[in-house]
C-alpha cells in the first residue's frame, strides 16, 4: 500500500532518465548517505513513458520505484504532463500556445501547449490514467504530483481555441448575457459595443491600450483553465488512487502572478511551492519570508511544502550568484519556520545536458568532495533534529491582505503612475512587522479576520463591498486595521467608485480624496508626524481629514500641508490611512505606531537582520532563529535548542550566519517566553 510523507521530509527532482543505468546505483547510495526520504519522478519524462502515439514503456519507471522502496525512499510521482513529445505536438500543431501578437510558440523548450487544447487534454488524461492504474498501490508512493509548474510559460494563449474557451468562460460569467458583458466591459468607450458573444476575442495585440476590463476577465480566464487542468487530472487520481494526496507545485514568488494561487489551494489536498532568489535583488531573505507566508496562506494556515528551490546557483537569470556558505541553510530553514513540512529541491543530480545543466542540484557537477554536498549532509542532520515540528501552524494576530485579482487589476495599463506595483507596500510593511518580531499571516481578503488584532490591507486596488464590511466589522470589534494608497479604487468589474478615493473605504477611513497626485522619476516629499527625517515618493493625494485624527502631513511638493498619514476611531478599534509611499524608516516608525496600538505579541530578539518566527503544536511551541546578519544575535527564549541539543535558560546566542530552533519551556500553563 502507497506510504505516508516523511517527517519533514528532505530530497528533490530525481530525473534518472537523464543518466545512464550505472549512475542510478551510486544514486541510491549517495541519497542514503544525504539522508534523502522523498523524491518527485518523472516530471519530464513523457516522452519516455509514450515514445510514440501507440507505444509505452513503463519499464524503467516500474525499476526505479522498486528500487527506491527498497532503499527506503519515498516517491512524489508526477504524471508527466507538463510538457507534450515532440511526436504529439508535430502531429497536432493545433495544440501549440500563441501569443498576443501572434506568434505560435514552438516545440523545443518546455510546455508547448495551449491550456484550453481539447487535444492536449485527452492525450495527458490518458497518460495518466495509465499511471495511476499502475502505480496506485505501490508501496513507494506518496503523493501525486499533477504537470510541473502549471502556466510558468504559457499562462495566457491567445490563439483561436483559446478565444472559443474565453467566450464560453465568458457566456458562464455573465449568464449567457451580451448586454451585461457591455455593462462590465464598459464598451460605451471607444465605441467596443458587442452584439453577440462571437464577436469577442482575447485581448490580442492593439493599436492602443486594449480594454482593461476584457484584460482583467482574460486574466482570470487564463487562471481557471490552467486550474482546470489540475482539477481534471486530479480527479482521475482521486478516482483511481484514492488515498494518496494530489498536489501541483505553485510558484509563490514576487515575478510570479498569473495564477490566482489563493483560490488554486483550495482544491489541492496539500499545498506545494517552489521558490528561488532573485541574485539581483538584495532583499532575497525578506522576500522569502514574505512567499513563504504567503503559501501558508495559500494552504489555508496548514503546513505545505516546499517542492523546489536551489542549493547554489539557478540557470536562468542574467547573472547567476552562487549561494555563499550557510545560506543554503538559512533559506531551508526560513521556510520551514514559516510553515514548510518538507525541504525539497531542483535537482537530486546537477545535470550534464540542456538547459538547466548549470543550476545547482543536491549531487554537483564536482561530486561530493565539495562545500556544497557537506552543506546539504549538514542541513539533512539538522532537518531530522527539528521533525518534531512536523504538523504544527503559526498563530499569528496580524494579517495582510492578499488578492491575486487586486495584484492584476492594479498592474494594468493606462493607470496614474507606472511606479504603483502590487506586491511593493504588502513586502515593506512584512518587513517591517518581521523586524519586530510580529508574525504575519498572508490571507485572502475574504477570510475570516475576527481572529487578528492587526489588519494590514496593502494596495487593495480592486475590493469587494463584502471585504469593506468585514474590515469595518474588524476594525468595530477592536482590530486596528491600515489602509495604504491605490486601495478601494474600483469595483470587481474595474469600474471607479464614484464620489472620491480611496473610494470603497472613505467612511470607514473618514477621508476623501478628490485628486490622485503622482509623483515623477525620482521625486521625493518631505513627510512630518512622523519623526524625522522621513521621506515618500511615487504618491501623493489631495486628501481631506475631515473626519479623521491627521496624523503625518507633506512638508512640500504638491500636497505641501496635507495630510500623509490619518487615523480614525471604528467602534472599539481604529482605521488608518497611508496616502503615500513612506520610505522604511517612516514605514518602520509607522508599524511601532501600529503594534502599540493593536498590542499584538512581539517575539523576542527579532530585529532587521534577525528573523524569528513560532509555530505552535499541541501543547508545545517552537521558536525559530535565523541570524542573516554580521554580528551575534543575542534572543531571550528558554526550552531546548533542537539544532545544538542544548538547553537555554533566557540567553541565546545565535551566531552570525547561525540559526536556532527552541522548543519552549512551557511555565504556568503557557509558552516561556
């Protein structure tokens, strides 16, 4: 009978296909030797299992599950239907993706196929149902894992099977309806009016900006077909394999926002992500912590895993920095304090061909006489130290709010100002709540926040009346709840909500605004109330505080003597607003503000290079170091530390680089801490 996941399991992507039969048996060795529990196989491997429209080999796959039972690893075995052999797309060019000026993408790289190709979809159910006949009740499997990386590279198609699925997914939305897609589309503008549905198309390449309500509708289309895709396959395993859980592995990272992840988790029985720094950005650690959050958020607040990440270097950026010693560690770490059940990566074996032969794996081109391999050893050990957190959740009071459709619907075209992006304010105000030691939850705006002190709703562009009655219910129960710029501005349809901004929540605010006042490349204003000196850039507004406490005014630039920052009595709490883009140390100054009022806890020793974080089980509490800085990180916890095996009496000392996780003394009924 098929196993369950490993205690929080350690491995990666196993690709033996790529490697001659002599490599596999030094593999099962050196995977015993790096403690290695889980692998996912068979991503790629379509064309090996079907290597022509009749024929299949189950051969080699049959010995590799058999052989890794035998060495006692557990198998995450994917269905291979991420990318179609050359075979199937040469005889059906139908089924190949096009792009928005038109442009077929062609067979060569990987995920040659339109989402909506009826085509696609009954050559990859068929392939696996195949497997999932085979392989239901193998003793090595553990999971099932649906394509790879659903819509990295072709998220939206626009070719003509694609404008059919858009039409149908359009007659649904609006009920068959043409007069109410006018009315959503607002197609009184630039004469767009529709007579019939057949008459609609994607969002194709335009002489000027295409209409953003089509583009927003074209977004969510593309979204629910790449998801329908996991629900089709899913369903054939839960027919077939009952039992065993389904997972996709999501892309839960900054560059990535084509899938609405936060509606994609809830049909998934466990939620997976793959993660990897962005060498170029140097706050690769914050926006880490902040992914991680947010695909527990995903997951509903349950433990997920991490499917994929790197243990140096990638392949595929401009410049490919090697990760420098311990770090690797640190990045492991961060996600299982924020939630990971399992530390899997890409790949078991650095491969010596393709695309990807220069991104990292566990098993290096250099083998195992390196730093790297002795860092991936180390870091099994200390995985296996800490499995007892296995299961266990945050319990956090302070909440952002999330939304992959505000996310589109604010990076549309034709908006006031380029220099807006989404994901900008809900980052810097986690960073800031990270470095006091305030853990944060990720959520959707239509989750339930009767359990939150603190409400953070960041660029919420586009909201529904519901989630402005929930915050003003939170905030009446006694949350303090903040609202930044470029919030409450449109409804779902992407129409402005008339009467000033920030439009959905001027009363629960208690401003207006009658003037969006961008600010240019490279403009700054002054802002006081604050402490000084603090700056803001990219916004500012024409605001009136009539009915609200001004907290920070603009000392100059083009709202000189309005206010910047204002709060508001709500029934037992209190709505603030942040009309511009604070620097970080106002928005640092900002969140002390904000944490003092709201008295959520703080965790001990946190600070801007110090990450501390808890997840909490039954009837215990783990509390998790992770020193990114130079210097000594002194934390005031008493318990175990699980990494060391030593025990803490109110004075840890975590080293530079270093990193801790406490099991917590419990005094008097509760945490020690």
């Amino acid at each position: 009978m098929p196993t369950p996941l490993p205690a929080l399991a350690f491995g990666g992507d196993y690709n033996p296909e790529q490697w001659p039969r002599e490599a596999h048996v030094e593999d099962r060795a050196l995977m015993g030797e790096a403690g290695v529990d889980l692998v996912t196989l068979g991503v790629f491997s379509w064309a090996w299992l079907q290597p022509g429209p009749d024929r299949w080999d189950f051969a080699w796959l049959d010995e590799q599950m058999d052989d890794l039972h035998a060495a006692g690893v557990r198998v995450d075995l994917a269905t291979a239907t991420a990318s179609p052999p050359p075979w199937l797309t040469h005889r059906h060019p139908e089924m190949l993706p096009v792009t928005a000026d038109g442009t077929t993408l062609w067979p060569g790289g990987r995920q040659a196929f339109c989402p909506s190709s009826p085509v696609y979809r009954e050559h990859a159910l068929e392939l696996c149902t195949r497997l999932a006949e085979r392989y239901h009740d193998h003793p090595a499997l553990a999971l099932w894992h649906v394509s790879n990386e659903l819509g990295c590279h072709n998220a939206r198609c626009y070719c003509d099977v694609s404008a059919a699925a858009f039409r149908d997914w359009l007659r649904r939305r609006y009920d068959d309806d043409v007069d109410r897609l006018n009315h959503a589309w607002g197609t009184a503008f630039w004469s767009q009016r529709y007579d019939d549905f057949e008459q609609v198309l994607p969002p194709r390449s335009a002489p000027t900006f295409p209409n953003p309500t089509q583009q927003l509708d074209f977004l969510r289309f593309s979204s629910d077909q790449l998801l329908d895709n996991f629900v089709v396959e899913r369903d054939v395993l839960h027919r077939l394999s009952p039992g065993v859980p389904v997972t996709t592995n999501f892309m839960v990272m900054r560059q990535t926002m084509e899938m609405d992840y936060l509606r994609w988790g809830r049909e998934l029985d466990v939620v997976s992500n793959d993660h990897y720094l962005i060498a170029a950005e140097a706050d690769g650690h914050r926006e880490l912590a902040f992914s991680a959050d947010l695909t527990r958020g995903t997951a509903g607040g349950r433990p997920w895993l991490l499917m994929e990440h790197s243990t140096s270097a990638v392949n595929w950026q401009p410049r490919n920095r090697a990760k420098r010693p311990g770090e690797m560690t640190r990045n492991s770490l961060s996600h299982v304090a924020h939630g990971a059940d399992a530390v899997l990566y890409f790949q078991w074996r650095a491969s010596r061909a393709g695309a990807e032969k220069f991104h990292s794996g566990l098993l290096p081109h250099a083998g195992t006489d390196t730093r790297q391999w002795r860092e991936v050893v180390s870091l099994s050990r200390l995985l296996d130290s800490i499995e007892e957190v296995t299961g266990s959740v945050a319990a956090n009071r302070a909440a952002i709010l999330f939304d992959y459709e505000a996310w589109w619907g604010c990076q549309l075209d034709s908006h006031p100002s380029i220099d807006v992006h989404y994901r900008d304010r809900a980052e810097d105000l986690h960073r800031a709540l990270s470095a006091q030691g305030v853990g944060t939850d990720v959520v959707h705006p239509s989750t339930d926040l009767s359990g939150y002190d603190l409400v953070v709703v960041p660029t919420l562009y586009l909201v529904s009346d519901e989630t402005v009655a929930a915050l003003t219910a939170a905030a009446e129960a006694g949350a303090t709840v903040v609202v930044t710029y470029f919030s409450g501005i449109v409804d779902e349809h992407d129409h402005v909500r008339l009467g000033g901004y920030p439009g959905a929540f001027r009363d629960l605010l208690g401003v207006r605004t009658t003037e969006l006042m961008p600010l240019l490349a490279g403009e700054q204003v002054r802002v006081e109330g604050l402490g000084d000196p603090v700056t803001a850039d990219t916004w500012t507004e024409d605001l009136e505080a009539d009915a609200a406490e001004v907290v920070a005014t603009y000392t100059d630039g083009p709202a000189a003597g309005l206010p910047a920052v204002t709060r508001r009595d709500v029934g037992r709490g209190s709505a603030w607003y942040v009309a511009t883009r604070l620097d970080p140390t106002g928005t640092d100054r900002l969140v002390e503000r904000l944490v003092a009022e709201s008295g959520v806890e703080r965790l001990p020793g946190a600070g801007p290079l110090v990450e501390v974080t808890r997840r909490v089980g039954d009837g215990a509490s783990w509390l998790f170091v992770i020193n990114h800085g130079d210097a000594p990180a002194p934390v005031p916890v008493s318990g175990v530390d699980l990494v060391t095996g030593t025990d803490v009496d109110g004075d840890l000392v975590v080293a530079p680089g270093g990193v801790a996780v406490v099991r917590e003394a419990v005094r008097d009924g509760g945490r020690g801490d």
